[in-house]
C-alpha cells in the first residue's frame, strides 16, 4: 500500500503514533473475547522507546482493578527505564517473555 511502513496501512501508524505519546495503553477483549492487556513503553537515557512492558490477563481476574493493572505496568516499565539510564542493562537484556 503506497504511504505504508511495513505493509500496514497509514490509519495504522497513526494510531501507534498516538498511542506512543501515551503513559500506558488498556484493552479489554479488543483482539481476544476475555482478555485483558495493559502495556507501558520502556525508554532509554534519550526517551526513545526501545520496548514495551505488557501484561495479558482474563477479564474476570482484572475486572474493577484495570487502574491497578496499569499503574502496576506503568511503575514495572519506569523501572526497566531506570535500569537501561542507569546503565545497568542493555535494552536487549529484559527480552524476556513468559506465559
């Protein structure tokens, strides 16, 4: 599709745009019927975004705490922030995902 990145279409890149600038993201069964995710950017010493903390749960066990489940991302996503400025890690370090 011309004016695309990657294939996706530019309504796409718009939406990650303003998503990008957010502090964190919640979806409730917006991919999946009964799941829940919240994801938290994790940047470096610069601010640039080089990945993302995120957490998937059925609705039933998140239900009436999404706004825990987001400041609990957010604080999880500072930290791995702190520990690239800090130098304590690689952004590549806490490539780490687990089901």
């Amino acid at each position: 599709m011309a004016g695309s990145r990657g294939g996706a279409p530019p309504r796409y890149w718009m939406t990650v745009r303003v998503i990008a600038g957010q502090p964190a993201v919640l979806v409730s069964e917006e991919f999946e019927s009964g799941l829940v995710a919240a994801a938290a950017p994790v940047r470096d010493a610069t601010g640039t975004i080089v990945g993302a903390f995120n957490v998937s749960a059925p609705s039933f066990r998140v239900e009436g705490h999404e706004a825990d489940l987001v400041a609990a991302v957010r604080e999880a996503a500072a930290d791995l922030s702190a520990a690239i400025t800090a130098g304590a890690m690689e952004p590549g370090d806490a490539g780490v995902s687990v089901d």
